[in-house]
C-alpha cells in the first residue's frame, strides 16, 4: 500500500516553496526574518529529501551519488576538512552498531545509508571518486580466500 500519493506530495512541496518565496519579501519588519526564513527554507529541502528518499528505489545508484556529492556542493562541504566527516563517520558507526545490537532494522538501515553518504562526501572533499574505490575494493577481495572464524572472514594469508 503506498503512504502517500506521489503527485499531492509534490504539489505540497512545490506550495510550500511558493510560501517561502513570497515570505521572503514580507518578512522584513520582523527582528528575526533571516532565521525564520531559513528555517521555513530548511522545511522545503527536507521535504524535498524526504520526498527523494521515498522514491529512492526509482534511481540508480550512479544518479544517488552524484544527487549526494551535489548535496556537498550545495552546502559548501566539499572544501570542508575530511577530518571532520571522518569524525561524522565515526558517529554513524556507532549508530549502526546500535542499530545492529538492538536488531532494529529501520536503524540499521538508516546507519549503512548515512555512513554511504559521509563516505561519498569524504571522497568528495578528496576529489576521489567513490565509485572507482568500491571497484578498488571488490577488485581486491573477489578472489580472496579465508576461512570464518568466530562469524568474521580471515583471509588466507592472515592464517598463517
């Protein structure tokens, strides 16, 4: 059964967006019409987002990226430290761990999305890109043999 109904939710957005705009010349006599204007801006995006990810299973992941790395550029986070989106991706493994031990699958699922979208930030403040280090990866592991032990793979050579 769908949640909502694709079409309404895009006329509410693009209805809000008509609000925020008209705002933006009406607000002036208010003390705070920069931080409430932001605010009500803010509301659009995530909605936006919101909307975005309800739809996620209509992309592919070529478009989810670079949809990713242009909301870095968006909000100037591409020339921002990595160290501090290394940090962030800290914060989401921790998340998913929790997610994970508590077998709450909305946040573990929520936590591998996070830590993919900090991942493809981090690269792109390096300007690396994402998809040739995932292709690195599997290129290294896709012959690799191991044994598991105690439900974690060990690869052949670390056996010795």
């Amino acid at each position: 059964m769908e949640l909502f109904n694709k079409k309404e939710f895009v006329s509410f957005i693009n209805q809000a967006q008509q609000i925020v705009e008209s705002y933006s010349d009406d607000f002036d006599w208010m003390e705070d019409s920069e931080t409430l204007l932001q605010q009500y801006k803010d509301t659009v995006d995530m909605m936006r987002t919101m909307y975005l990810a309800l739809t996620m299973d209509e992309l592919k992941p070529k478009e989810t990226t670079e949809l990713i790395k242009q909301w870095f550029y968006d909000r100037k986070l591409n020339d921002a430290d990595p160290f501090r989106q290394l940090a962030k991706l800290q914060e989401e493994s921790g998340e998913l761990a929790a997610g994970i031990i508590r077998k709450d699958d909305l946040k573990t699922k929520d936590s591998v999305g996070d830590i993919t979208v900090v991942l493809i930030g981090i690269c792109t403040q390096l300007n690396i890109d994402y998809k040739e280090c995932v292709e690195m990866a599997y290129n290294e592991i896709k012959d690799r043999k191991g044994e598991l032990i105690d439900g974690v793979f060990v690869k052949e050579e670390d056996l010795k």
